[in-house]
C-alpha cells in the first residue's frame, strides 16, 4: 500500500474511532463496526464513511441537543473530523496546500468521471465546505471550475 494513503488511512481510523466513541458515550449503545484498514476499501470509501460518521454526530445533537451538549468532546471531534477532510484529498489521501478544494489534480484528472462527481457532490463535501466557510472564512470555488487554480504538486 501507498505510505501516504496508509498514512492518511490510519488519521481516518483515529477520528472514526473517536466519533463512535462519542456516539457511544451519548446513545450509551455499542456500536460494532469493521476497521478502516480493510484491504478491500479504498481510501475514498473510507473518507466518506468517517464524513458521514461526522456528520451523524452533528445531526445526534440536532435531535437531542442535552444529552450532545453534557458531552463535552462531541463538537470538538466533529469539527477535528471535517477540518481533517477539509485538508486532504477526498481520492488518494495526500495532504492539500490549502483547504479550498477535496481533490488534488491527479485525482480529479485521473478519477473516472462518476467517481469524480460523486465525492465533490456528496453532503460531506457540502458540509466540508459549510465548515470552512463558517470557520476558517475559507470562500470555496467548485473545483472544476477552478481547474486553474488546482494543486498540481
């Protein structure tokens, strides 16, 4: 396996087990769940899996807002998660030079089309790019239409 994906691969893993922690800790049911480092799942699969895991914790405190806010690490490891995503490549897990787009330009040329638009139009990446408007003051561009502007390193 690629180090930079392993690599990536084992950050993923860590949020995720923090997020089912934090479902566990508030729903106080367990919850059983396969590892990130399947062979079989690529990092894409798994990048969307820990956004949507992130996102089930926002939506958890949405529905019961008293028993999220006795908790006092749910925001935080939601907002770790997704400023996480925000940094990496949604396709192979390479660290991005700036938060602005959630595929790096080899991805988006070499990904096929389906896949491409899949990730960049998922709820992930639309909350992806809630997060960084409403924390960081980041104004995304779409990034097929910001082709000129890509990371290319």
């Amino acid at each position: 396996m690629n180090p930079q994906v392993y690599a990536a691969k084992q950050h993923l893993y860590k949020y995720r087990q923090a997020l089912l922690q934090a479902i566990r800790e508030v729903t106080g049911r367990p919850l059983e769940a396969p590892s990130m480092f399947e062979p079989t799942r690529s990092y894409a699969d798994s990048w969307h899996e820990v956004g949507t895991l992130a996102l089930l914790v926002w939506q958890m405190s949405a529905l019961d807002s008293d028993r999220f806010d006795a908790n006092p690490r749910w925001e935080a490891t939601a907002n770790e998660t997704i400023r996480f995503l925000s940094e990496h490549c949604a396709g192979c897990g390479k660290q991005l030079t700036r938060p602005t787009i959630q595929i790096c330009q080899a991805c988006l040329t070499g990904l096929d089309a389906p896949t491409r638009q899949a990730l960049q139009a998922s709820e992930v990446t639309r909350q992806i790019q809630a997060y960084l408007v409403e924390h960081m003051g980041t104004v995304l561009a779409d990034a097929d239409a910001d082709d000129a502007n890509l990371d290319d390193a």
